[in-house]
C-alpha cells in the first residue's frame, strides 16, 4: 500500500494495493465488506476531499461487495469505463449508462467480475433540495443519457486533475467551492436525463432487496454450522426455489458456492490474524475434512493455510 499522506491542501490522496490481504477501503462513510474473487490485485483509490463532498475514484478488482452508506450524506456513483462485462448492481446487470444513488443508512450490493473504474462523489449533509430521486433503505440504479453520463464523468476527471495542480492557499477555498458546485450541476443533469426503462424495476424494489438482506443477515449468523437451505427459507416463509434465486441474482453464483467461498476468506483472516492453529481455524469455519480444505484453499489462494499462518505470525 503506498498512502501520500504528505501531499498538499486540495491535492488528492491516493491509495494503491498490491495485496488483496491488505486491501481497506477509504472511502469515508462508507462501510464496506468485500469477499475477493482473485488473488493478486492493482487496485488504487484517489481520495480528493471537498468542502461538503468527497471525490473517490477506485480502480476495483474482482470481487462481490456489500455496502452502507452512514448517516447524512448522498453518494451517487458510477463507473468511469465502458466494458462489455458490466457491473451486477442489486442484482441487475445491464451494460447501459447508469448512475447510482443511495442517501443516510442507505445498502447496497455489486458483483465486480472483472476490474473497473469506479467513481463516486459523497455529499456531505444530505442533499434534499435539488431534485434527485428519493432513496430508502437501498441504493437506486438508474439510466441516464450517454451524454449526461459523459459530461458527469468528464467533470470528475477535470477536477481530480485541477485538484492535482499546484495551487495557493488563497486561492483554495474558491477553488473547492467552485469544484463542487460544476459536480453538483452535472449530477443535477445526469438525473433530469434519467431514462424510463423498466429493467429497473427489479434492482430499485425495495422488498426484493431487503429480502436478500434477511437472507444475508441469516447466512451470516454462524457459518461454523452447516447450512439448509429447507431451514432458510423455513425461517424467512420462502419456497427453497426463490432462496436460491435471489442468493444467485445477488451473489451471481449458487448459495453453496458462495459460502464456501465466503468460508474460505473468513479462514484466510483469522490465519493473517496469528491463530492458534490451521486446524481450530478451519474446524471454527465448517471445514472437518482437512485434506479437502487444504485443496481448496490452496486452489483459491495459491499458498498453503500453513503457509498463510506462518505469514500472520510474522506481519
């Protein structure tokens, strides 16, 4: 991780990763918990902080996420490339121009199946007064004209590279005020080009996706014992059916397989924390057969959990 904490007042701060182990994100106001699908990673984040606002651009790796916003403030995103293989949001995946907005407490979900970048703009209070569409307890995925997306993302980039110049400390506060007011003129602009279309019915369904996050928070609750799928959707009065569907639309891959994934990245940071033992650590997380644990994690990590425990003892 290289960190420029010395740079000068106005100037970006930028965050660059190697390692997916060390990989934290710096977003502020933003809870972010990630499970990895790689395991090597170029990833960097370039922080600048406005008055009222941060500029975040991230350059991600592959990875499934699931997010919350704190509270008092907007975040809109959106991503900053065009590649042929989008970005799930909420369990939507369409290659369009879309733009992303959340406000106070506000969750979201994406699967990143291929690096990207990632820019979001998070205002601080929240911002009520300028038309943007509402939001409640999760995040809204919306279409927006190409030009207005491309006239957002020019701005973002314009004032990432302004923000970079060197530049007096009278002239600053100008500067920054200045700098938020062209974000917020082309933020106002890409949601009065909005798009009706109704692909986003199901992402922005407020039912749907607190669903997934009752599915999630049950899930979550102890995945050191086994998991039934029957008990699940018992619990949340669902059909086995429609658990699976909205496990694979949110998480883009079977329950099983994801938990097992899951699992393993738990592993991965309890061994980096200096553990007592490969063999507590992985019984603690399910795994009793330790010939097959082994292989997977070595399949998914390239090293070995001894080898991942030896490591931890020595950071």
């Amino acid at each position: 991780m290289n960190n420029s904490d010395a740079a000068p007042a106005l100037a970006p701060k930028i965050f660059r990763f190697s390692d997916v182990d060390e990989f934290r994100s710096s977003i502020r106001g933003l809870n972010l918990e990630f499970t990895p699908l790689v395991r090597r990673i170029a990833a960097e984040q370039i922080i600048l902080q406005l008055p009222g606002c941060d500029v975040n651009m991230t350059r991600t790796f592959p990875r499934v996420v699931d997010a919350q916003l704190v509270a008092d403030c907007t975040a809109v995103g959106f991503a900053m490339d065009d590649l042929e293989i989008p970005i799930r949001f909420n369990g939507a995946q369409r290659d369009r121009a879309v733009i992303v907005i959340g406000s106070s407490g506000a969750a979201y979900n994406t699967i990143e199946e291929v690096q990207r970048q990632i820019a979001s703009v998070v205002f601080r209070p929240e911002v009520r007064d300028r038309g943007w569409p509402a939001t409640n307890s999760s995040f809204k995925i919306f279409e927006t004209s190409p030009a207005a997306l491309h006239r957002l993302r020019k701005v973002v980039g314009e004032v990432l590279a302004a923000a970079s110049e060197p530049i007096s400390a009278a002239e600053v506060p100008l500067m920054a005020a200045a700098m938020k007011e062209s974000l917020l003129g082309a933020v106002d602009a890409a949601f009065a080009n909005v798009v009706p279309a109704r692909w986003t019915r199901r992402p922005n369904d407020e039912r749907q996706f607190k669903l997934f996050q009752d599915i999630r928070a049950l899930l979550s609750d102890d995945l050191s014992q086994p998991i039934y799928s029957e008990e699940i959707a018992r619990k949340l009065g669902l059909s086995v059916r429609t658990l699976h569907d909205v496990v694979r639309r949110y998480r883009g891959m079977s329950l099983h397989r994801y938990l097992r994934l899951r699992r393993l990245w738990l592993v991965r940071q309890r061994l980096l924390a200096g553990a007592d033992s490969v063999k507590a650590v992985a019984l603690a997380f399910g795994f009793w057969h330790l010939s097959d644990f082994s292989r997977s994690y070595r399949d998914q990590f390239g090293e070995t959990p001894s080898q991942t425990l030896e490591f931890g003892r020595k950071r």
